[in-house]
C-alpha cells in the first residue's frame, strides 16, 4: 500500500510590493554613497598633491597651506552636495514608494553649520577641518626629528621606523571627507523626513546596516542601535567609517528590519547568544560630539567635547619672527649634532636612508631660517 503524499506547508507570503522594492533601492544607495565617498577621498587627496602637498615648504608657509586648505575644502564640499542631493533623492524616492503617494524631493537643507557654508558640522567649516591635516604633517615631522635625536643617543643598532608626515596628513584628509560626506547625507535625510513626518507620510526611520561596504562587517553598536525606530527629526549617531543609511519607516512598512535581519542574526550568533550576558558585551551609548552631532560609542572611550572642537578651530596667537627663528635654530642643531654622531658611528645599511632623509630635513632647516632672516 502506497503512503499517501506529503503535504508540504504552504509558501511563506513574499514581502508586499513596496518593501519588496524598498529593499533593492536601498542597497543601490548604501553602494552609491560609499562610491561617492571613495571618489571623494581620492578627489581631496589628488588635490592635495597636485597642490604642492608633497613639498614639505607646503606644510609650513602659510600662503601655499592657505591654497591647498581652500583648494581642497572646496572638492569635499563640492562631493558633499553631491551626497546631500542624492540622499535627499532617496528618501523621496522611499517615502513615495512606502506611502503609495507623490513626494518630491525638498531640495538641500542647512542642518548646521556656519552662515553660508554647507551645513554639515557645528561651528567648523570644512577648511577649519582640513586644516587639521597641517597640524598632523608637522606633529608627525616633530616625532621623526625626535625620534631620530633619541635613537643616535640610544646607539640604537637601526632607525625606529615611523610613519611618513605626508602620509599620516593624507590619512586625516581622507577621514575627514568620509565624515563631512555621511554628516552632508544625514542632515540632508533628517530634513527631508522631518518634512514628510510633518505630512504624517512617515511615523520615523530605521538605521539600516550594510556590513558588505566595511571590511570588518558593522560593529556592535551600529547593530544594537539598528533595533530601534527613531523619531524623524533626530540625527542619526554615526561612527568613524560607518556605512549605516537612514531609512523611512511609515505606519504600514519597515523595509529597513528586513534587511537588519541578516546582520542580527550574524551578530547574535557571533555574541553566542541574545541573551542579557551575551550582549552586554556590547553596550554603548549615544553621546554629543561637540563639533559633528550624536556619535556612538562604547561606553568608557572618550569623546571631543564642544570645548575641545572649538579650540582645534580657534586662531592661535602666532609666534614673533624671533621667536619661529629661535624654534627653527634649536630643531637644525639638534638634528645636526645627531646626524654628525650617526654619520661617524653607525655603519648598518638600515642608515642610510634615515640619515639622508635627516640631511634632506637639515638643509630645508637651514633654507627656512635664512627665508626668516635668521
């Protein structure tokens, strides 16, 4: 006697149309907005090269640093209302699509920011930020003269290896531009949800995560926060490198949990649990940045304040010409009575390098304190 066939359940239901779509537009504009913000990066560091940022001079005289700071904010902001224009795109494209209703896109918003600048952090404009890249290029030069200095000393057998000062102020030139591009994309989605939420088009947003744009996958925070629905007219907090999107939520459709999904479940499973005790691993806290807005971070790591973003764009009291030539003599005859002991007593090739570097370093010294009058 034959078994009677097996009644299979029935299929799941396919999510309705407008998530079903919701979802793909959503990963084409998590991929566009780290395109756009790679694009950028390379933009603003090709500028800065082709500026003059690779001639050391450049990073000490104030009219080619001027050029390379205005030069180079003017690309990131360029690239920022790029960023602000299409994000706003998105979310009308979203909020129409949830909705079943015509909504246009509003158009660019200052959020923060300075008075005719495009409004992307709390009292700095982007040149203030690139400015910073200077800072970097002479702290990182101050540690290679030292350093040099404290290994002739040492006798060390072959030079401490640091990183060079052109790269270290590219580094902070690139970072720089990712935040001012994903801070330009949420002000943009805040005001453009904020608008649709004043409609009662929407009841929040969802912060929806994209762990195939990051090498490491989202971390803890972006995930934990991704649980939650936010009120329209709140930032969302971002992260050094974060690729998390805002997503519109309306009183029918969360497309965003679909997607979150597949992470939650990659990240409780690497946690070893949901349980209280798994995930307390991973606590942290939203917390005001004083220059960039809500920021996650995990509790106990420290945060700049709106004091410290203040002064890193205060004016500093320059320093008398007396004063830059006594600062210019004390560094070159540092370094000269080191590269004089190194020259005679340190035969390992691994020098060589080093102490023409550091030959390179002593003529620019000698060329800026005669520039001085020194």
């Amino acid at each position: 006697m034959t078994a009677p066939p097996r009644r299979l359940p029935p299929p799941l239901p396919p999510p309705s149309a407008p998530v079903a779509q919701s979802t793909v537009v959503i990963e084409a504009q998590a991929a566009s907005v780290a395109s756009t913000s790679l694009a950028a990066q390379s933009a603003a560091v090709t500028y800065v090269l082709a500026a003059g940022g690779e001639d050391e001079e450049a990073w000490y005289n104030t009219d080619s640093l001027r050029a390379i700071i205005r030069g180079t904010a003017t690309v990131v902001d360029a690239f920022s209302a790029r960023e602000a224009r299409q994000t706003d795109d998105f979310i009308a494209d979203s909020i129409a699509n949830l909705t079943g209703k015509p909504y246009r896109a509003i158009g660019i918003r200052k959020v923060t920011g300075i008075h005719l600048q495009l409004g992307v952090r709390k009292g700095a404009t982007t040149a203030d930020v690139i400015s910073r890249a200077a800072d970097r290029y002479r702290y990182q030069q101050s540690l290679l003269d030292k350093q040099f200095v404290a290994d002739v000393k040492a006798g060390a057998s072959t030079p401490t290896e640091l990183a060079a000062p052109l790269d270290v102020a590219l580094d902070r030139v690139k970072r720089a531009t990712q935040m001012n591009l994903a801070l330009a994309s949420r002000n943009q989605a805040v005001a453009t949800m904020a608008d649709a939420a004043d409609r009662e088009l929407i009841i929040g947003y969802r912060r929806v995560l994209h762990a195939e744009l990051s090498k490491t996958g989202d971390c803890g925070l972006c995930v934990a926060d991704s649980t939650r629905i936010y009120h329209s007219s709140h930032l969302m907090a971002l992260h050094p490198g974060c690729h998390c999107i805002p997503v519109p939520v309306s009183a029918t459709h969360d497309p965003g949990a679909i997607i979150n999904d597949r992470d939650l479940g990659r990240f409780y499973a690497d946690a070893g649990g949901t349980s209280a005790q798994k995930l307390r691993e991973t606590r942290y806290k939203v917390d005001e940045h004083g220059e960039i807005g809500p920021v996650l971070r995990p509790f106990g790591d420290p945060i700049r304040t709106h004091e410290q973003a203040k002064a890193d764009t205060s004016r500093r009291r320059p320093k008398t010409a007396e004063q830059r030539i006594r600062t210019l003599r004390n560094r070159r005859d540092a370094l000269a009575s080191a590269y004089q002991q190194a020259s005679a007593g340190q035969t390992d090739p691994a020098w060589r390098d080093r102490l023409d570097g550091v030959a390179a370093r002593i003529a620019r010294l000698d060329a800026e304190i005669v520039k001085q009058g020194g």
